[in-house]
C-alpha cells in the first residue's frame, strides 16, 4: 500500500537498501519497510557455496589431462562485491533482477582453472596423476594470494580434486608400461630367490658384526652419558654455591646499609639537638652582663641579692658620700644559711 513494502532476509543473506542513493540499510538477517518508488535491494549470499568444475589440461610433457573436482568458496565482503555484480531482488531475497549472480561461480571456475593449470604444466604425465593432493595444495595457496578474489571480496575455503584422468589412448599405455614393470619385477624376484642361500649367509655374517659394533656403541654411549651426568651434577653444585655466597654477599651488603642508616639518624640528632640549644642561647648573648644577672637573681635569694647590691655600691663608690651599714645587717646575712 502506497509503495511500502516489507522485506526479511536470512542469517546468512547480507542485504544492502540503497534509497535516494544513500544506504538505509545494510547487514544480515535484517528486517525492515522501505519506499519501493526510491528504493533499491541487493541481497548477497554469505553462506559457504560448492561449485563443481571439469576442465582439461596440458602436463609438461605436453599430454591432454581432464580435471574434475570442487571448489568452496564464501563471500567475505558482500558490500564490495554488490559494486561488482548486480544482486539486485525485487520484492523476495531470492528474485533477481539480473543473471549476474548466476556468472559469479563460473569466474572462480575461470581463477581455479588458472591455479590448477599452472601447478600441472610444472609435472610430467605421470607425477601429476600421482599427486592431486600436492596440486591442489598449492593451487588452494595461489588462489589465497589471488588479486582477483581480493577485489571480489571472496576467500576461497577448500579445494579438491576428484579426479586426474589422462585420455583413453594414454591411460592405456600407461596401464601396458605398469604391466610390464610388473612382470620385470616378477621376474627379478624369481633370480633374487636362486641367490637368497648366498645373500642370506652373507647378511648374517653382516648382522653379526653390525650387533657387535652397536654393542660398544652403546657401551660408549653410556660412558658419555654418565660422564655428561656428572659434570651436569658439579655444575649444579657449583652454581649452588655461587648463590650462597651471593647471599651472603647481599647480606652483608645490607647490613653495612643498617649501620650507615643508624649512624646517619644518630648524627641527625645530635645536630638537631645542637641547633635547638644554640636556639635557647642565642638570644641571651646578645644581653650585658647586669641583664643577665638580674635575669638569674629573679629567683635567688635574699642573701645573693644583698651581695650583688654590695658589689653595685663598691663600683659607684666614687659617687658616694658616706655609706652606714648597721651590724644588725651584717649579722643577719652570716646568720642565714
């Protein structure tokens, strides 16, 4: 109704709603109403895909081989690969609007072509037949380094090969060849049976020595190993010893850094309680001496404070006129004690 229309794709479905030129929409398993008028969907399959080829090819010795097999593939980044090819839908995921999708595993037969060609020119008829896993080893590592599957956003995930089957005229002759092999060798093995009494004698004897050499290669590989055993075991010691001393060492070296601590503190101290004494006094240096004698009678004695008195008296004599002291004062301050 009115050109909007509703649409749901699956987990592994990656789609992408342009609208007006801009995207509205892009991821998997969404679900969403758009615009039909001004809209435009692309769905691109992220799931893993088989895609089944048969081509032929030329070995190095120039001989026509068929290759059948199968190559899995998943879309990593369908945003650049929806800029390649055109997975428009119209109205359900899976209805599109072009074939371009359809090409898209016929161009990884077209690359895997080209990495399996390469890899059976470099062998002969015969090794290329006798060696699928090894071509398609390195086929699976040449498409990994693909340029071209780079730009289509895809990565390659495995890559068989079934089946290397040469023409029917060559398979034939090839089948002749291994039938005659195998007679020859039939027929080898019947003059090898004619000399096995002399060959057989002749290995005994071998065996014998060879016992006896590995005998004493033995002995002498035991020797070797108990002497590396030991040696291994006084290094050990060694080193044990090393880091005893090293403890000791780191100990000591401890407690020489105790000694200078305490002695720094010690040290502190005396200057600390140095500079809080020169502190106190600083201030009383700087009085005369009647200050700071009057400062110390402050809390002396009667007697003491008469005597300084006398002292005073005895300076200023020369002021004075006439002094009268009384006996009763001179007997009162001998009678004091």
């Amino acid at each position: 109704m009115f050109g909007i229309r509703y649409i749901k794709v699956g987990p592994t479905q990656y789609v992408i709603h342009h609208q007006n030129g801009k995207v509205r929409h892009a991821g998997a398993g969404l679900a969403f109403f758009y615009y039909r008028p001004s809209s435009t969907l692309s769905v691109v399959p992220v799931a893993t895909a088989d895609v089944p080829f048969v081509f032929n090819v030329i070995t190095q010795d120039f001989q026509p081989l068929s290759v059948q097999g199968q190559v899995t593939y998943r879309i990593v980044e369908p945003e650049r690969l929806a800029q390649l090819f055109d997975f428009t839908v119209v109205d359900a995921p899976d209805r599109y609007a072009t074939e371009d999708p359809e090409k898209l595993p016929q161009r990884l037969i077209n690359l895997v072509q080209v990495a399996v060609r390469a890899e059976v020119q470099r062998l002969p008829l015969r090794d290329a037949v006798r060696l699928p896993e090894t071509i398609s080893e390195k086929a699976l590592a040449a498409l990994a380094e693909s340029r071209a599957l780079k730009d289509l956003g895809i990565e390659i995930l495995t890559l068989v090969l079934v089946a290397l089957k040469p023409t029917p005229e060559t398979a034939r002759a090839l089948e002749a060849e291994a039938r005659e092999a195998i007679l020859q060798q039939a027929d080898e093995a019947i003059y090898e049976r004619r000399n096995a009494a002399v060959e057989q004698e002749r290995r005994i004897k071998e065996n014998e020595l060879n016992t006896d050499l590995a005998v004493v290669a033995k002995k002498r590989n035991i020797r070797e190993a108990e002497a590396e055993a030991d040696l291994a075991i006084a290094q050990l010691k060694q080193k044990i010893k090393e880091t005893e001393i090293e403890g000791r060492v780191s100990v000591e070296r401890k407690r020489r850094a105790l000694v200078e601590a305490q002695t720094d503190n010690i040290r502190a101290r005396a200057d600390a309680e140095a500079y809080a004494v020169a502190a106190v006094l600083k201030p009383l240096q700087a009085l005369d001496e009647k200050t700071a004698q009057l400062l110390a009678l402050q809390s002396a004695e009667p007697r003491k404070m008469v005597s300084l008195a006398f002292k005073q008296l005895a300076e200023n004599a020369e002021k004075i006129g006439r002094l009268n002291i009384t006996p009763n004062l001179l007997q009162d301050l001998m009678d004091e004690k």
